[in-house]
C-alpha cells in the first residue's frame, strides 16, 4: 500500500480529517429538507450504520430548522449543503452547523465570500469546495473544451484562492465526475497542486449494483495510491447502502478497521455448501470490530495452503470442514457446526486483541 498523502488536517465537529488520520465515511440525506422528522429519522439510521460524517441540502431559509433538529439527535457532524445564496451559510453557521459546502465563486461578490470566511473562521467551521463536471465556470469550460480533469482542477483552485484571500484555510476539496477515469485523474492531479485534504466520490455513479461498481474503481484507485482523506460512495439508492459500500471498498484497499473475509469461488473439488457457508459467516462478522483476516474455502487445496496467512478459517470437506488457524490444522468440525464453531474461535482471537 502506497503512504498515504499527509495533507492538511481540519476539524469537522468531532471527527478530523486529513493528516493521515482514518479516512472518514460520509453520506447525505435523501429525505426533503422540509420533512424534519424524516431527516431526523434517517440521519439516525445512517449514524447506527456507521456514517461519521452527514451531509444534507440547505436548499432555503425554511430547511434552517432542521440543522438543530438533526444535531439534538445525532452525535455526528452535519454538514450544510449550500448552493448561490451566501446568506444560507451565514444562518447554518448560526444554527451550529459542523461543516459548509460550498462554492465562494457561485455566492456573489467577493465582500459575501469575506462575511462566509470571516464567520466559519470566528466559529471554527471548515468549508468543502466542491466541484463537479456540472458546476465548472463557463469560461474554464471555454478554455478546455469540456469538464476535463484539468478543468476540475482549476475550477477547484479557483474557489480556494477566493477563500485564501480573506485568509481562510480549513478547507477541504472534492472535484467528481460521473467519468471514473476523469475522476482519477481530477484527484491525483490535485493531489499535486495542494495539500488540502480531498473528499473522494464518483459523481451521480448509479444505481446500487453500478454505482458501486464505479466507485470502487474510482475511489479505490486513488486509496491505493495514497489519495483521500474522506469519501462518499453516491448510490442511486438507500443512503444506508453508502456506509456498507464504503466499508467495503475501504477493506478491499487495505483501509478498514473490521475484519476481512476471504474465500474462494467454489470449483468441481469442492463437495460442502460454500457459498451459503461464505454468507452466513459474513453476516456473522457484522459484528466484529478487530482486524482479522477469516478464510472460507472450499477444500483442501485452497485451505490451509492459499490461505495460510489468515488468522482463522475453514477447509471445506465432504460432510465437513477442518478448522486452521495461520495454516496450522485446528480439528475437523461436522458441516452442521462449521460456523458457530468458526465463530467460537473468531472470539477467542478477538479477547486477545482486546486483552493486548
């Protein structure tokens, strides 16, 4: 795994981001801003599945409300999804918001990008400039012919230097497209003109099954090449969907903080019910927070030998399976006992993290 970037640090409520601190998982409301019981509803759902940072659309003075009735329910930082009217800023740094999004050069005036500054400034409040391939100005556009990585890029940096006129620098930078490859290229780009922490996310991705499928790709290049510092997975689909996707992608690049479950594809050798032995051991894994590496494997040949490495895991057989541990055969357990036994010693494994 590549280093990761050291970028600037900055608070948002009680999470930070940026520094080579953990990445942060985000995600955003999808219930109007004007129904505050189901906002309130959904930002608990998203924080009781690991959302740590929460984002929802300020679209007026009337969704204002729903900033103190969020936080009296959730510990998470809120973020203010602002667009045009500076003045909105101003009234959900009032209303205590965490973090705004938003764009200085889209809000008026250079005197209202000061008032926006000097006041997330005084309350400690960072500001996300965010950019995407719909928001580029239209003379970059004119410049580079369409949204290209490069013009993402000086889009981004054109927000910034408003910002860093009136001294402001607790600023974060997100630049998505829908392309994955444009989005690779915006970041790493970036990732060479300022250390700025960047927010990772591929743009209106898609659906539950293809928007993961592009934000894996887009997103997971850039943690394996030392990139990002928070990230969004967008899916056309149940904000909840996001968190359990991003954890994903963060375990597949060698980021999580939870267990990781390998197992193998099943082939003509393998003579026990591994797939349905393969979900019911990553259900049960939901629950475990130590990083650990668990092995389902369908025979001898892919246990104990590919596998060797894994903390804990099991070899498929006819009936039943062999239980190892570091490649080191444990005893052989009956298939209707595989995965509670499995889990027996998954806690063992974990008393001694705990106990370490």
């Amino acid at each position: 795994m590549t280093l990761r970037q050291n970028t600037r640090v900055i608070h948002i409520g009680n999470a930070v981001i940026g520094g080579g601190n953990p990445i942060a998982i985000q995600s955003m409301l999808n219930v109007p801003a004007s129904d505050i019981v189901g906002s309130v509803a959904q930002a608990k759902q998203l924080e009781a599945a690991g959302c740590e940072i929460l984002r929802a659309a300020i679209p007026n003075m009337e969704a204002i409300p729903l900033i103190e009735a969020i936080k009296k329910e959730v510990k998470i930082p809120l973020v203010a999804d602002i667009h045009f009217d500076y003045r909105l800023a101003l009234e959900a740094a009032a209303a205590g918001i965490d973090k705004i999004r938003i764009n200085p050069g889209n809000i008026g005036g250079d005197h209202y990008v000061k008032q926006v500054a000097d006041t997330c400034r005084n309350k400690g409040i960072p500001i996300r400039v965010g950019v995407n391939s719909g928001s580029v100005e239209k003379h970059i556009l004119a410049k580079y012919g369409s949204p290209t990585p490069e013009a993402l890029v000086e889009s981004a940096l054109y927000h910034i230097s408003l910002l860093e006129r009136w001294d402001f620098h607790d600023i974060a930078v997100s630049l998505k497209s829908s392309n994955v490859g444009d989005t690779i290229a915006a970041y790493r780009l970036a990732s060479e003109k300022c250390n700025y922490p960047l927010h990772l996310g591929v743009t209106e991705a898609g659906t539950e099954r293809m928007g993961l499928v592009k934000s894996a790709i887009g997103i997971g290049s850039l943690l394996c090449d030392g990139i990002g510092d928070t990230i969004r997975v967008s899916l056309t689909a149940d904000p909840v969907k996001e968190i359990s996707a991003a954890r994903d992608i963060l375990q597949a690049a060698g980021l999580g903080k939870g267990p990781r479950l390998i197992s193998c594809p099943t082939c003509g050798r393998t003579q026990i019910h591994l797939i349905n032995l393969a979900n019911q051991v990553e259900e049960r894994l939901k629950n475990v927070k130590a990083p650990i590496t668990v092995a389902v494997m369908g025979c001898i040949v892919n246990g104990p030998g590919e596998a060797r490495e894994a903390d804990i895991g099991i070899a498929g057989g006819t009936g039943q399976a062999l239980l190892f541990r570091k490649g080191e055969i444990l005893r052989k357990v009956p298939e209707n006992r595989i995965v509670d036994e499995l889990m027996e010693e998954i806690e063992k494994i974990c008393s001694s993290f705990v106990n370490a």
